[in-house]
C-alpha cells in the first residue's frame, strides 16, 4: 500500500457508493498541519463492515512520532493562548461554515468507515458542528468574576487553558464525539491532539484539514493514530495536561484509574444499556416508532441506544406490533437510497451479538423477531444483523447484563411503575432513560425517582444539545459524572481556574509596621 493522502481531496470527490474504494491508500498522521506518514511497521486494516473491502490501513504510530505530535502542539500552545479570544472565536465561525460545507464529504467517509446510513451519518456530523457553533459564545461563557472584598482591594477570576489536551475516541460517532473536544479545547486556548477510532479515522482527517483551512496555526490540532499503546503514552506523557475519553467500560475504567493514578484531569463517558418503560396510557403509534427507530437507528450502534424495553402492564401484548415495524425497516448499504440501517462494525462484533441472542434462547427468553442470518441481497459479506426483539427477559440473562450494541431489544416485563423505576435503578448503567405516558404525574415521578443521567419523556433518546451538558450517571461515566462533556462543565474541564487579589491602595501608608495576623476584618 502507498502512503499517500486520505485527507487532501478536493470536497467533490469523496465516496458515493461502497464500490469506489479501488485502490486503498494509508492513513497518515497529521502534524504542524500536515500529513505526515508514518514509519511504522505495524499496522491496522480498515475494512468497509458493509463489504469486508479493505478500505485503508492505520499506523500504530511509532513512540518517536508520538513524542513528535505531543511537541508540536506544546510549540504551539503559547502562541494560540496569547491569542485573544475574538481571534480564536473568528476561527471557530470559519471552521464552523467549513464543516457545514463539507458535510456531505464527512458524511462519506462515515458511512464508509462505520456503516451507518448516509442521513444518520449527516446527523453525526451536525451533532458535533452543533458543539463547535455553541462554542463560539465562549465570550459570553468564559468570563471570570470580580469582587470588591476590602477597601482598594479586589479579586478576579479567571479560567486559563491547560496546555496540550488529547482525546481517545470510540467508533460509533467519528465526527461528532473529536468535535466534543476540538471545538472546546481550543475555543479556550489549548492544542489538541486527537486519537481517533482506528476503526474509523477518516472523518477526523478531514476535520483536520478543515481546521487547516479554517486558519487553526500548525500544532493546535494534531492526530495521531494507534490503539492500546497511543492511549498508554497520552495517559503517561506529562506534557499532556488532560484526557478526554468516550468507549467501553473496559478501557475507560482502565484509562480513568490511569489518569488518577498520574494526578491527571479525566472526562471519561462509558458503556450503557438504556430503558424505556413504556406505560398503557402513552400514545401508542408515536411509543412504537420512537422505540423501533432509537433501538435499531446506527444497528443499535449509539451509546444512548433505547435498548431495553421495560412493558408496564398490558404493553407487553404490544410485542407484536413494535416486531412489525422493526421489521420493515430497511438494513442496507448505507449509501442506498432508503435505508434504515447499516452493518455493524465488524465480523468480530457480529459473532459477539449473534452469541448473546444464542445465549438468550439457551436461558428460555422468547425471540420475537431474529435477525441472525438477514442480509441485503447486494452485500453479501458485510457484517449484517436485522433487527432482533427478545422479550420475557429476565435480570439473570445474559442478554440482560451486557451491553450489547448492536439491533437488538431486550424487553422484560413488570406490573408497576413502582417495580419499572426499581428495575432501572437496580441497572448498574445509568447513561439514558425514557418514559412514554400521557400522565404528567407519571412522568414526573419518574423523572424524580429515576437514577439516569439523560431522561427523555415521550422522547426516546433525550441526548442534550450543546447549550447542556453529556449527563451520564452511575457506572456509564468514570469518576460519578464530575467531568462532563460540552456545555458548561466542559469550558471547565479544559482550563484551569485563577484568582487574583489586587490591592491599590487610595492613601499614604500611615505605620512603618508589618502587620503578621490574618486580617479579622474587612
Ligand atoms: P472502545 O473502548 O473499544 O474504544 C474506544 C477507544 O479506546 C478507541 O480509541 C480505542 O483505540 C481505545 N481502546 C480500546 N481498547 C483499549 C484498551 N484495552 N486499552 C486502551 N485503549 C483502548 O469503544 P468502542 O467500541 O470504540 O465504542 C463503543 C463503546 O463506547 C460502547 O460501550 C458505547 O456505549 C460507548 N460510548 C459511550 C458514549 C457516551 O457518551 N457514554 C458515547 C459513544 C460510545
């Protein structure tokens, strides 16, 4: 293969259809603004899940390009912090109409890397460019305080960036995930460097070059690709000041405790298995679409996914029914006109969800719908699951207990709101949660009672918009959810408070003695 450029063509040529990628070329680095190849020996294939087509090949970046990447961006932290924040603000509203320009092109190359459909790829996009253009009020977000404390004496705060931050990012969103810490890292002043997915790297290279484009200087954003051993060094190296990651449980936790254990700030969003209690009372057409659609939108590929069905009552006869409007959804290439939803990422991955089903029957759960063995007649070898509804769960099984990400809806089956509430709280996630009722005195109850981070009320998947913050609770966020990510908490997870008391005193001195107590009075 030919190290070449995935990130330098023009927005006209990107991919249309799953067939275009006839020669692959590697993905490369980007440093100072450039692409840079890297020297490696060892690398990782990228293959289209809806063909198995190789599509590209990942570096496992060299611990001396790594050192390399980390330095660059150090190089240009100073100068991108001297910078005022109306400067960095008219860069940000540049990249922002950049992105927008682009869209369809990182569209593309998401919905090639990752699968999903071409129009949820496009909502990908614009959930992240929603962050990058609410981080263009960072003028009326980052100002400090000021207070008078004493006579001629006040005191100011401010919020400084940190440095160099990085962010280790998860396949299933690769545009909209970087662009959570692009757009915030440095609207406040640091340079970033961002690890991408290795699985789906290519939309974080053309944010790269739109950055590029958009007037960021060279260093301020930097990627460097690898897995396990680039997450090491992120976490080890001292010149990076924070870490900001989305994934699994297995590496988060792993990440988090490692940052802890180097006194180094962490945001760390994790795995989840979200449910809906779905109640008599609700309006039933809009509870059955909303749950078919955030069950199996992105192959149930989302991290707030509806994956979990709790029947309230007699909702459990309405199985059928939400069986029948899984099933005429469309599993297709991506980019065929009319798909609903796409392959999942990997054969791997396949096989893992295929298990759990297996399992599920094994332990005497009802398949409603199965979707082992469904494919779309033009793609043959991709990674394909139909949607897939096993009900009469129960909490022991396996298919229960995992996170499953992938097109498939548990449903178990209480007699209460009482005992749904008890069900979810008793779940060892906690990052979403839905209720469909026509009651708002359900609702409400629900809504106080509940342990979930992100709690949607005839809306399925209530993920906040960036003027809010990412709110997972329990075991889907490290470190009990302190660190959110975007919104306010956000601008503070990237910089650093400072207080300043200044004292200019209005008249003469009248003693020539030191004072050595606290002052008692003000
Ligand atoms: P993943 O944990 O496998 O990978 C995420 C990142 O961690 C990648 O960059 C990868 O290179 C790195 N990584 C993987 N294994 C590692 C290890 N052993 N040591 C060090 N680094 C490692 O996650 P994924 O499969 O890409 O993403 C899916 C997961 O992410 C799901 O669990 C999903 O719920 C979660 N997710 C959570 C949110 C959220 O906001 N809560 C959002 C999106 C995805």
């Amino acid at each position: 293969l030919q190290a070449t450029t995935t990130a330098a063509s023009s927005s006209t040529q990107y991919p249309t259809s799953h067939e275009q990628i006839n020669q692959p070329i590697d993905t490369q680095n980007w440093i100072d603004n450039k692409l840079v190849p890297s020297k490696t020996d060892q690398w990782i294939e990228l293959h289209d899940p809806a063909t198995n087509n190789l599509v590209t090949r990942i570096p496992q970046t060299t611990e001396e390009e790594m050192k390399q990447i980390v330095e660059s961006a150090q190089k240009a932290f100073p100068g991108w912090k001297a910078q005022s924040v109306l400067a960095r603000q008219q860069i940000m509203f540049k990249y922002c109409a950049l992105i927008r320009e682009h869209w369809d092109r990182l569209a593309a190359s998401i919905t090639l890397e990752q699968g999903k459909t071409f129009a949820d790829a496009k909502g990908d996009v614009l959930r992240g460019l929603q962050v990058a253009e609410t981080s263009c009020g960072i003028t009326t977000d980052i100002p400090g305080e000021v207070l008078e404390v004493a006579k001629d004496m006040e005191t100011r705060s401010y919020r400084e960036p940190l440095g160099v931050v990085a962010a280790i990012c998860p396949f299933n969103f690769p545009a909209m995930i970087p662009l959570w810490t692009i757009s915030i890292a440095t609207i406040t002043g640091n340079a970033c460097v961002i690890k991408p997915s290795e699985r789906d790297p290519g939309a974080v290279m053309i944010l790269a070059e739109l950055a590029e484009k958009a007037g960021f200087p060279p260093g301020i954003v930097n990627i460097m690709h690898g897995s396990a051993k680039a997450v090491d060094f992120i976490i080890d190296e001292p010149l990076i000041k924070a870490v900001s990651f989305v994934g699994s449980n297995k590496a988060g936790e792993y990440i988090y405790r490692r940052c802890a254990e180097q006194g180094k700030r962490c945001q760390a969003n994790l795995g989840a298995k979200n449910h809906a209690a779905i109640l008599p009372d609700c309006n039933k057409n809009h509870a059955l679409n909303a749950l078919a659609g955030a069950a199996f939108g992105a192959a149930g590929q989302r991290c707030m996914a509806l994956s979990t069905l709790v029947f309230v009552g007699e909702t459990k006869d309405w199985a059928p029914e939400i069986a029948e409007r899984a099933n005429a959804l469309n599993m297709n290439g991506g980019f065929e006109k009319g798909a609903d939803l796409g392959p999942v990422i990997s054969p791997q991955a396949k096989k893992r969800i295929e298990d759990i089903i297996a399992s599920a029957e094994e332990e005497g759960a009802t398949i409603v719908l199965d979707g082992r063995g469904k494919k779309p007649e033009k793609y043959p070898n991709g990674n394909w699951i139909g949607p897939t509804i096993i009900a009469n769960v129960k909490k022991h099984m396996r298919c229960y207990k995992e996170e499953i990400f992938g097109p498939v809806l548990v449903c178990l089956n209480v007699d209460s709101l009482d005992e749904a509430i008890e069900l979810i709280n008793d779940n060892e996630y906690g990052n979403g949660t839905a209720i469909f009722t026509n009651s708002g005195a359900t609702a409400t109850r629900f809504q106080k009672e509940i342990e979930a981070g992100q709690v949607g009320i005839n809306v399925p998947i209530p993920v906040p918009l960036p003027m809010f913050s990412f709110t997972g609770n329990k075991k889907s966020v490290a470190g009990g959810g302190a660190n959110t990510f975007y919104g306010k908490p956000g601008i503070q997870f990237y910089t650093q408070q400072k207080t300043v008391t200044s004292f200019w005193k209005s008249e003469d001195a009248v003693s020539t003695r030191a004072k050595v107590n606290m002052p008692t009075q003000s």
